[in-house]
C-alpha cells in the first residue's frame, strides 16, 4: 500500500514538535535565490516580505555565500576577549557607514538583544533607569525591550514589567515633551514605525525628540533593526531627517542572513567593563556575512534602487488597490497597504499567486522585498495585487447581494 509509511513532511514535524509560539503558514520554503523562494514542490515566490526585511541583499547572494564558506573553513568562533582580524575589519567597515559621531559599536545576534544592550547602555550613561518609548512601537519580545512595545497584545501577560516606561502617541511633540522628564534615561523610537504599519514620523518630529533629549539630559535611542541598511532609500531611516542618535540599535540586515546586530554608540556612551556581554556577538563568520553586504549594498547602489523601486511600488500600489485602499504609506522599499477589509483573503490570493507579503494588524499588509529588485518584480507584485483586491470586493459584493 503506497504512502502507508511516507515520511511526515516538515511542516508536520515543524507542528509536532515546536513550540507553537509562532503560527505557521501553510507553506515549507526550502531554497531562496535572490528574490525568490522555493518551496519543497519547486513552485517559486517573489519574497516582498517572508524576509521580515533581513534579505535586503537577496537569498544566498552568492559573495555572501563565499565569504560565509570561506571563513566556516578558517574560524568559526572567537570570544569577544580576544581581538579577531574578520570582527576589527567589520567594526570599521561599520563605523565608515554610521551616522557621524556614532563611532563605536556594540556587536550581537539579533533585534531584541541589539535592544536590551541600548537600554543597558543608555541607563548605565544616564544613571537614571525610566524610559519614553511610542504606542504600536515594536522593539522584540525579551522582558526588557518588551516594555517598549507598544502593543499591549506583546505586553499584558507579562506585566509588571522590568523597566519602567511612558508609552506616548508617535508623531506628537507635545506627549513626547510632558513625558521626558529629568528621571529619563532615554527617549527609544523607531524612525518609522515597521510592525505598527509603516508609519512615518511628521516633520520635525525626531529633531524635537532630539532637541527634548538633550534638554532633559537624556539619550536619544532609534531602533532602526527593520529600517537600516538602505531599506527606507537611505542607508539608516533617521539620515531622511537629518538626526542622529545617541545610540542606534541594528540588525536583520546586517548579516545577509545570518545572525548580526548591534548598537552603534556615540562616544559619550559608555558601560563599564564586564556589565555587559554576548557570547556569540560579532562571531567570525557574521561578521564576515556582514562585510559581504555592505559591499552588495554599495556596489550594487542597492539603497538608491531602495528609493526609485520604492516610489514605483507606492504608485502602483495606489492603482491597484484603488478605493479599497484606506491608505498607502511608505519610504524606500517599507511600505504598507492598509486595506477598508480586513487582509486575509488578499494575503492568502498573494500567495497563491507566488507573491510573499506580511500582515500586520487586521487590515494591513507589508511588502519588505529584497533591495535588489526589478521594475519587473514591482509591477508582477501589482497586478497580482490588483487581482487579489478585485477578487475581495466582487466576492464581499456577492455576499452582500445573497444576503
């Protein structure tokens, strides 16, 4: 009898045996090339958001592959207590491309530590331990950068939380200025808001946050985990506005892939030795992705194509979701459609179509494609964007009729 004994497939085993913290979608990718992925039946999608904008250099970019091969072969681990050539290279690469006066850095694995080290660090410089931070902020799930977030589904079940913080509307000035106070050790925002829905900051919004810092004797943190490495059409989101932080936290990009982030850190910031650590920060082979992407990204002028795909994609998208569209909202390749219907069947058409985006809320979805794309991928996403749409409004106009 054939398939009696068939092997469970990896999304059975992946649901068996995970945590189910993390819903999955129907879906088994198994191979990415470029802005591609490939699932287990060799059916492909265009990725315009499945990377969760860490594939800003493509899926196994193939000078990111040879530098992570090469240097498997030579040392894969080294602790940060002794010097190592690849991670001194990549620091000064990193410093070559930071804000001005961010000159120092901090290396780690991911978003959320990149966090927790910014406020360990903002705390330690400043003496004082409350924070300001934005509602529908996001800045990871550990405890400490949890009680930044401003999404009380991410909060409430955790609460109390470990650091105290005033949570204001992103965008008001006057908030922003009743919340700092001389107790604040540091003002965190990110310079467009990625999981709330791709939120743009008013003008003068981060300078005034900027201005309200220094008046305080505060610092000025900007989470740019999603929004750095040319993602928003400038190489950090917060170089639009001409501001710079005093920290800046980073990572999902950096590596190509791998595990990479960090802060950057103006040289006033400063922990004493030993109150702070990571045993696989700055790991050899990271860091040697993470030198491999910032050549893609300058040789391939990957954060100009960020800005013109960008203001293609905002346009077409205009047009394709038409009165459907509540709003499109976006800079560089960071952009939201939020819907007048809640997302689903859109996202779940999209896919069936071959294209990858990512929902946020109820009636909004991201598209956070590779930097690398086409004017040619823009416009498939669109008009498969516009069919999904289309679909939508006659299937809800049917139900309304039968009703």
């Amino acid at each position: 009898m054939s398939g009696v004994n068939a092997a469970p497939t990896a999304h059975a085993l992946t649901t068996r045996y995970e945590s189910g913290v993390v819903p999955l979608r129907p879906l088994t990718i198994v191979r990415g090339e470029g802005c591609w992925l490939y699932d287990e039946q060799g059916r492909r999608y265009l990725d315009f958001g499945l990377n969760y904008g860490v594939g800003n250099v493509g899926h196994a970019h193939p000078k990111v592959v040879a530098a992570i091969q090469a240097q498997a072969a030579r040392l894969t681990f080294a602790p940060g207590t002794v010097a190592n050539d690849v991670r001194a290279c990549y620091l000064e690469r990193l410093a070559s491309v930071a804000p001005p006066g961010l000159s120092r850095a901090f290396l780690a694995n991911s978003g959320t530590e990149a966090v927790e080290a910014a406020i360990k660090f903002a705390c330690g410089t400043a003496g004082r331990h409350e924070l300001v931070a934005a509602k529908r902020g996001f800045h990871g799930r550990t405890l400490g950068a949890l009680a930044l977030n401003g999404t009380p589904a991410y909060r409430q079940t955790f609460e109390p939380l470990l650091s105290a913080s005033t949570l204001v509307p992103f965008g008001d000035v006057e908030a922003l200025k009743q919340a700092v106070t001389s107790n604040t050790a540091a003002v965190v925002l990110e310079p467009i808001q990625g999981e709330g829905g791709v939120h743009l900051p008013p003008d003068d919004y981060l300078r005034a946050a900027r201005d309200l810092a220094n008046d305080a004797g505060a610092l000025l943190v900007f989470d740019e985990v999603q929004t750095g490495f040319g993602r928003t059409g400038a190489f950090w989101a917060c170089q639009h506005d001409g501001v710079t932080p005093d920290i800046l936290a980073f990572a999902k990009a950096a590596g190509g892939g791998l595990p990479l982030g960090g802060v950057l850190l103006a040289e006033h910031v400063r922990l004493a030795p030993k109150q702070h650590g990571s045993t696989f920060g700055g790991n050899p082979v990271a860091c040697a992705a993470g030198l491999a992407v910032l050549d893609i990204i300058g040789e391939g002028r990957l954060v100009e194509n960020a800005a013109h795909m960008g203001a293609r994609l905002v346009t077409g998208l205009q047009e394709a979701a038409g009165d459907e569209a509540r709003a499109v909202r976006g800079r560089g390749l960071m952009v939201a459609l939020e819907l007048r219907r809640r997302h689903g069947p859109v996202l779940a058409a999209l896919q069936e179509a071959g294209v990858l985006a990512l929902p946020t809320g109820a009636t909004t979805l991201r598209f956070l494609p590779p930097l690398t794309v086409t004017a040619d991928d823009v416009d498939v996403v669109v008009a498969a964007t516009a069919r999904a749409v289309a679909d939508m409004s006659e299937s809800a106009a049917a139900t309304l009729a039968a009703r």
